[in-house]
C-alpha cells in the first residue's frame, strides 16, 4: 500500500500545512493572487490541489517547464482553460448559449466527445492578446455563473527564459489584475528567478502578489501520522529511537521523508533504529548516478564548497577556518555558495547554518565517497 505518495499527495495522504492552507484559502477568498516559494519536492503542487478541493472550486494546473515560444505559453493557459470552464456552469443547454456568447469574438465550437465536453478556440495570430483574453473571458464566464476558480501556473520562472518575457508578463498581468473571480497561484522550482519576475519594480510582474513560503515541517507533526500508520501495519507503535533516525536521516525534507517510510512499511517486520540506517544507506547508493549527475556539473569552487558542508555545516562561509582548507579566496567562497543556493542546491536554516538541502546528497557526500 502507497502510504507515502512520493509524488502528489491527495486526500487523506496529505499532511498539515494548516497555517499555509488557512493563508491560502483566505487569499483565495479575497480573489488575491500568490506566489508560492519552495524548494523541489516540497508539495507546492499538492498544496494548491489540496486547498481547491477543500473549498470545492474549479481548478486547473498549467505546467510551463517545456515553454519555448510565446505561442506554446498561449497554447498551454488556452488548452487548460477550455478545460476549465466546463467546471464553471451547469450542464445545461443556455449555459452553453451563454459561454457560446461570451466567447464569441473567438469563434468558439462545443463538442462531445470520449473524453466529455470540449471547447474549441479559434486562435488569432497574435498569441499575446489571445493570453489576455482568454484568461479575461473565463473570468467572465465564472462572473456569470456566480463561481469561483483557481489557476496553478506552474514553473512560472521558465517564461522569463524567453526572448519577449516581458510581453508575456504583461500580458498575463493584464488579465489577472483584472480578476474578480479567479484567483491565481504561481510557482516553479528556481525561486531566484521567481523573486526577479515578481520583485523586479521593471518588470510587469513587479508586487503582483503576496509569497507564501513552505518549510519543512516539525517532528511532532509527522509523529502522531507514523505511529498511527505503525499501528496499523504492525500493531504497535515504533520506538521513539526510530523515529529520530528517520527524522535524522531524512533531515525532515518532505520528499525524502515520504521516500524513506514508504520503504519502510514495505518491511514485515516493525523497524529497529539500526535497520534505519541501513535502508536509507541502500536507498542513497541507489541513487549515485542521479546524485553524481548533480555534482559533475558543478565548478571546482562549487564543488568544494558542497563537500566540506556537507561534512560541516557553517554560519561563516568567508571565514578563515572555512576557506584555508578549501583554498580558495573568501569572495570565491561568498559568490560559489550564492550560486549553489540560486540553485537550490544549499540554503540556510533558521539558525544561520549554510546546509545541503539534499539530504540524500549530503549523505553520499560525507559518508558513501
């Protein structure tokens, strides 16, 4: 049994977050727009999916890692919107005369097909006006129905790779500051480009939103799921030794967290604190080529950075005792350790320790080579 979803994690299999989804569900009850910070793997796609069903609205993710074009941007937002406005009326025959009307100047055609109902959208030639008004239409469509809807535009951060970004920026912020009833959730895996396209004053982006940030969760939030879920599978509950294993090894990522126990509860036997160890040491050798894929396209500054954190984690990256060993130059440590978190690859906790945000990483680094 899939106890611990490593992918999207839906229904019962999602966990807390309550100060992040109360947030959430209010902006999205103001018809207020959000960025949504995190590292990979942290459950920003589960998050959004989750606080939709929850309040019982429309929704759709739109996915923009493969943009390349500003057609592609537009075909993507008009697919999912098509979709999307299915979810917005009743099944009923004027329903369907009315979003025949509001998206008139689009030629639009219904049909029925394997899959349900499909609204076809004839296109013009200019993708950047198609973006804005399909994305003005189907807030209309919600304001007639009286609905509410909310938009998941994923790897937001790839847009600004492309050569007009600004156009498609300023197109997008067209329609969505003129939402009244759709509310939009952006997101995407290099928060530093992120933080550009929001926080930029010449971008068209710039304080389109509020940001929301994901942690890790604490310990006491994962142990009353695990010994119920223990209780379950072994009819006892686990140690308080094997839990801090898993808490340590896993450095409570929630990715890795998910990965680890699901291993675990394959076992038939319940756990003992050194069995820990050893299925996570397993699972990290299994992961080498993955891990020294990442690693080979660093620098040699940046190489020798990630190996002595990983070994000792440290709040004074240009200090002596930190670069003699490394033999590098102070400023060469600051601008490597920079671009190893631009690429979420370190980060500093709460305390002001510059850490691997990998644990699997930081463990290959320090104990398997």
């Amino acid at each position: 049994m899939k106890y611990f979803p490593e992918g999207l994690a839906l229904g019962d299999y999602f966990l807390n977050r309550v100060t992040e989804r109360d947030y959430l569900i209010s902006r999205i009850k103001s018809n207020k727009h959000t960025i949504l910070m995190a590292p990979r793997r942290y459950g920003k796609t589960s998050l959004v999916t989750k606080v939709a069903g929850e309040m019982n609205l429309a929704y759709c993710s739109i996915d923009l890692l493969a943009a390349y074009s500003e057609e592609y941007v537009r075909n993507q937002i008009v697919n999912k919107v098509s979709q999307l406005v299915f979810e917005l009326f009743p099944n009923l025959d004027k329903a369907k005369s009315k979003l025949i009307t509001i998206f008139k100047q689009m030629k639009p055609e219904i049909s029925v097909g394997a899959f349900g109902q499909k609204l076809t959208l004839n296109l013009s030639n200019y993708p950047l006006q198609d973006i804005t008004d399909v994305l003005l239409k189907l807030d209309e469509t919600a304001k007639n129905f009286k609905k509410q809807a909310v938009i998941f535009l994923d790897e937001f951060q790839q847009i600004s790779q492309l050569v007009n970004h600004n156009s498609i920026e300023a197109s997008i912020r067209h329609a969505v500051e003129r939402s009244e009833n759709i509310s939009y959730v952006f997101s995407g895996s290099d928060r530093h480009l992120l933080q550009q396209m929001f926080g930029d004053h010449s971008r068209p982006l710039y304080r389109l939103c509020q940001t929301l940030t994901l942690e890790r969760m604490e310990k006491k939030v994962y142990i009353e799921r695990l010994q119920k879920l223990a209780k379950a599978k072994w009819k006892k509950k686990l140690a308080d030794a094997v839990l801090e294993r898993i808490f340590i090894q896993t450095e409570l990522h929630p990715f890795y967290m998910n990965v680890l126990c699901q291993i675990i509860w394959e076992e038939n036997h319940i756990p003992a604190a050194e069995s820990i160890d050893r299925i996570w040491h397993n699972y990290v050798i299994a992961q080498r080529q993955i891990i020294s894929s990442d690693i080979m396209k660093l620098s040699l500054n940046q190489k020798k950075i990630i190996i002595a954190l990983a070994a000792s984690p440290t709040t004074e990256i240009q200090s002596t005792n930190f670069t003699a060993p490394l033999k590098i130059s102070a400023s060469s440590a600051q601008q490597s350790t920079a671009i190893l978190r631009k690429n979420d690859l370190v980060y500093k906790d709460i305390d002001g320790f510059f850490r691997i945000l990998d644990p699997a990483m930081r463990y290959f680094l320090n104990v398997i080579l």
